[in-house]
C-alpha cells in the first residue's frame, strides 16, 4: 500500500565497527559517557569522566500493532481516530481556507527532523525525519479500537467533538461509523457527576473486582486476535479522575494492590484497574490524564512483571510552552518570581474539570512543572525558593474545544528592574493532543524492541518498566522510583533523541560543530 513503514535501510545505515545489521536485528555497542561528581573534605566538587559500554539491540521487525483507547468517544479518542483514517487513505478536503490535506503536524515522530550528521564533502548538515532513526511503526498501519462508558459510535462522537471540519468528517464518517466502543468499567465516584448522563455503556458494578480486570485482559486479546496483530498499545485518554488516596495495605505494594481489587475496595480507580489488566499481559499501557492511576502498588506490579508503563497527563499547550519558555528564561539567567495561569475551556474536559476533585488533579498535575528547572539554577534560588505560581481552570461551554490559556511570566532582570511576558494561547485542544497520543504509542511501541546489556547486567533485558523517555509527551513525568523528573523540554527531547541514537550506535548530537569552528 502507499502507506507502507519505511525501514531505517532505506535511510541511513551506520558505518561502524560497533554496529552490526541483521536481518532481523541491529546491534550496537555503544560508549555512554558521563562525569561522574564528587565533594572533597575541602568542599570543593571533582570531576571525573565516566563511561559505561553498553550493548544495545534492537529488533528490526515492525510489529502490527494496534492501539486502544480508553475514552475512544471522547474528543481526543474520535479526532487521532479521524486523523489515521485520513493520512492512511491520504485524504483532502476543501475549507474556507482552501483546500487541506491529512498531515502528522504536532507530532515529534512524524513532523519533526534530527540532524543526523555533517555532509562529508559539503559540511552541510543532514536531517532526517524522526520517524526514520528506528524501525518505528507508522502511525497510518495503527488498528485503532477501545472503550467508553458512553456507547455512541465513532462517527457520531466526532460529531459531538466539534472538533473537525464537515468536508473532512463527510469523508471519514461511514468508516467511523461502524466503530463501536468496547463497555468500559464506570466507578462514579471518580470522575464528576456531570458525566453521569453520558454513562449508558458500562460493565456490571460500581468498584473495582477481578472480573474487571480479566473483562479488560479479554478485551485487548480479542481485539489482538480480532485483528490479527502483534502487539497491542492501550492509552488512558478518558477523563480525569480524582486523586486516589494512598492507603498502606491497599494499594502500596502489587500484592496488596491486588487483595484490594479482589476485595473491591473503594479507593481503586477505574484507570488503576485498567492498569493492572494491561500489567499482567505485558501491554504497555500510558496514561494521559493527570490522576494518580499509577499508585505505588501498580508501579511495583509492573516492575514485577517487567511491563511498561508511562504518564502523566498529556503536555500539549500552556505546559508545553512553559516547559519551553521557563527553561529558557532561567538558563538565560533571568530570574523568574511569577507565573500565573489561566485557562478557559469548553468542551467535555473542561466539563469534567468543572467539580473541584477533578479539577485538584489538573491543579497538581500542571504545578510542579517547573520544579526541576529552578532547583537547578542555585545563582538565581536559594534552596527551596520557588516562583510564585497558580493555576485556574474555568469551564466555558461558548468556546467548545478551542481552549485559551492566559499565562503571564513576571520576572526579576538585571539590577531589580522587571520583565512581564503575557502569552495568549488559543487552540484546538484535541487537535494537539492527537499527535501526541500518536508519539506516544509509537514510542512505547519502539521500546518493547530495544533491549541492552553491560558487563554488570549479564544478558540482554528492557528498559526500565517506567518510561521516563515518553516525558516530552508527558505534563507529570513519571519516572521509575527513586530518579529524578525531567520537565524541561530540550532535555526531555534530547534525551528522546539521544537514546535513539545510541540504539544505532551514534554519539548524541552536541551542537559543538567543532568542525566549523577549529579550521
Ligand atoms: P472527553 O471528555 O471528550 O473524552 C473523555 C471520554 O472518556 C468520554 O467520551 C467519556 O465518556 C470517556 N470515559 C470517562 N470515563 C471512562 C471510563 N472509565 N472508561 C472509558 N471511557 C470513559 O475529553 P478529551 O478532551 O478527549 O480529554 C481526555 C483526557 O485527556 C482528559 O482527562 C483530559 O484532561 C486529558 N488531557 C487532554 C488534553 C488535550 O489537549 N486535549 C491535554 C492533557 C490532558
């Protein structure tokens, strides 16, 4: 078909003797190079070059892989649905505008480039796109298929979405329509009860027990089998959940974890079960919403079974930009005291957000954003000094999908004078999340093929079962226990690209260009 995944072969190889293609997998060994820091008696640090040889593999077959949604007929769920549909069948459709075509903008794998080198003989520098650095899935062969609590089809939610235009849905819509989400598990107290109308496509029962989970483990190996696919990615998309409390003998350990959804104890999400179903199958499973799905108990439930997880909340405008905006203003050695924002937004979200429980996990979720990034600049912050910083979400029905966000930066420059950036950010909210929800998939896809070992960790294993590398996707990194969270955004692309490289062997791109300097 037109739509066929490209092989990295097509693109480049690595020329190198640390790297070896076969048919079905490329080695590498590859040098990780750090410096490592030490505090001497006299107070002063040293440092010390470290480097750690690791042997990366990767599996160069591309899985078909199949991606399910859960809040499939959300607005998120019924517009990456509507997106698929029209870059596989490479559709075009008129708008006041003129005519648009289907596109992947938004997307890191698939809209952005990575410089993969200097031209030989031109010194030119050579971009690739990002989707070519590893034999990635592509988004156009994804199976889409989910659940909701709300049984309407695709199509008809794309209708309620408000998000598409008419000429693009008109095309998609008889493809849609035959997409039925799966009945989904419904625990009222979670989520606001403003939802509670849209609620007609529920299993039996109102806590959490094991026939949920192992309704949940049927579903995906149907659907896998159904489909014919290799492997499955499952992405909490629905909505917000309030925070679950942490309760010692509930859900701090996998064991106790799971006596609590055998007892159907009430301190159990939706999200967390739906969690542990995919855990126990291996499936990875994302969560992009702001809840606390993965209690202490599930993290350790997939350390155990060596299953990966990712989250939280979806980072697609204000945080994004903040993410950006505060990493610089703070590296340019500008001393930001303020950051206030507001939002305002009209579609189901916002609905849901509306009841304080819901909207706390949104409030947390985009507070700490920031953290990493002024604790890391000690000129411009005492330790534990932070910038003021308050978040407000509002629900306004009028603007539908088309979420503002107000943010002002106040900041302290030069000789106690004063900085006042305002950014006024409007923007289709589902129409950012979808390629992100697209990255995500592919990513996490990618990385059940990449496996490595060093001389202390005898064979080949996977990363760790906490995708840390998803962040740049992500508003509330999740990190494996006891690391650091990365907010700022160039780091967490750097790292994205960074270790993609190094799966084919190649040193992080370090922006030196010694060679148009020392000549
Ligand atoms: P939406 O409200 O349009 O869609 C959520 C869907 O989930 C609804 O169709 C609802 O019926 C369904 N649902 C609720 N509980 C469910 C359950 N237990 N099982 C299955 N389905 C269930 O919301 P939207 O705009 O699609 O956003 C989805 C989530 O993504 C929200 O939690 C939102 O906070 C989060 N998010 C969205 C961002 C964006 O830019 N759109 C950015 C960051 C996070």
């Amino acid at each position: 078909s037109a739509t066929a995944t490209s092989s990295p072969q097509d693109f480049f190889t690595v020329d190198s003797p640390n790297v070896k293609y076969t048919d079905d997998k490329i080695e590498s060994k590859y040098v990780y190079r750090t410096t490592a820091v030490t505090k001497g008696a006299d107070g002063k640090y040293k440092a010390a070059p470290k480097e750690t040889v690791y042997d990366f593999q990767v599996d160069r077959k591309v899985p078909r892989t199949g991606m399910m949604l859960v809040g499939w007929g959300g607005n998120n769920g019924s517009t990456v649905t509507a997106g698929i549909i029209a870059n596989r069948r490479n559709l075009a459709w008129d708008t006041r505008e003129g005519p648009r075509a289907a596109n992947y903008y938004g997307s890191v794998i698939m809209g952005s480039t990575m410089k993969l080198g200097t031209d030989a003989e031109t010194a030119e520098e050579i971009n690739i796109p990002f989707h070519n650095v590893l034999p990635m899935v592509h988004p156009n062969d994804l199976v889409v298929g989910g659940w909701d609590i709300s049984s309407m089809n695709i199509a008809a939610a794309m209708d309620r979405a408000q998000v598409l235009e008419p000429t693009l849905k008109a095309q998609v819509y008889k493809e849609m329509s035959q997409m039925k989400p799966l009945p989904s598990i419904y625990y009222p107290d979670f989520i606001a009860a403003n939802q509670g109308d849209r609620a007609d496509n529920v299993l039996p029962g109102s806590k959490a027990c094991m026939a949920h989970v192992e309704q949940i483990r049927k579903d995906i190996s149907d659907f896998k089998a159904q489909n014919n696919l290799d492997k499955v990615i499952v992405m909490w998309t629905a909505n917000t959940e309030r925070y679950a409390d942490i309760i010692p003998g509930v859900n701090d350990t996998a064991e106790n974890l799971m006596k609590a959804i055998e007892t159907g104890h009430e301190e159990v999400s939706p999200s967390t079960v739906f969690s542990v179903a995919c855990i126990l199958d291996k499936v990875p499973f994302i969560n992009g919403s702001p809840q606390n799905t993965f209690v202490p108990g599930a993290i350790d439930l997939a350390e155990k079974h060596g299953a990966f997880i990712g989250g939280d909340d979806f980072k697609s405008g204000q945080t994004k930009m903040k993410s950006a905006l505060v990493d610089f203003l703070i590296n340019a050695g500008i001393k930001l005291t303020s950051i206030s924002s507001y939002n305002h937004l009209g579609n189901n979200d916002g609905k849901n957000l509306s009841s304080q429980k819901q909207f706390r996990s949104k409030e947390i979720s985009k507070s700490n954003v920031v953290d990493d990034m002024v604790a890391a600049n000690s000129v411009l912050y005492k330790k534990d000094e932070h910038p003021d910083h308050c978040v407000v979400i509002k629900y306004m029905p009028a603007v539908g999908d088309n979420k503002r966000a107000l943010d002002e930066y106040y900041a302290e420059i030069f000789l106690g004078g004063h900085q006042t950036i305002s950014i006024f950010n409007v923007c289709e909210d589902s129409l950012l999340a979808s390629p992100l929800i697209i990255d995500l998939v592919v990513v996490a896809e990618m990385m059940t093929r990449i496996s490595w070992k060093s001389e202390a960790a005898g064979d080949y294993k996977g990363f760790h079962s906490v995708l840390s590398i998803l962040s740049y996707m992500l508003k509330a990194p999740l990190t494996p226990p006891g690391t650091p969270v990365v907010n700022a955004l160039a780091k967490q692309r750097s790292a994205l690209t960074n270790i993609f490289r190094a799966c084919v062997g190649l040193q992080p791109e370090s922006d030196m260009t010694l060679e148009h300097k020392l000549f």
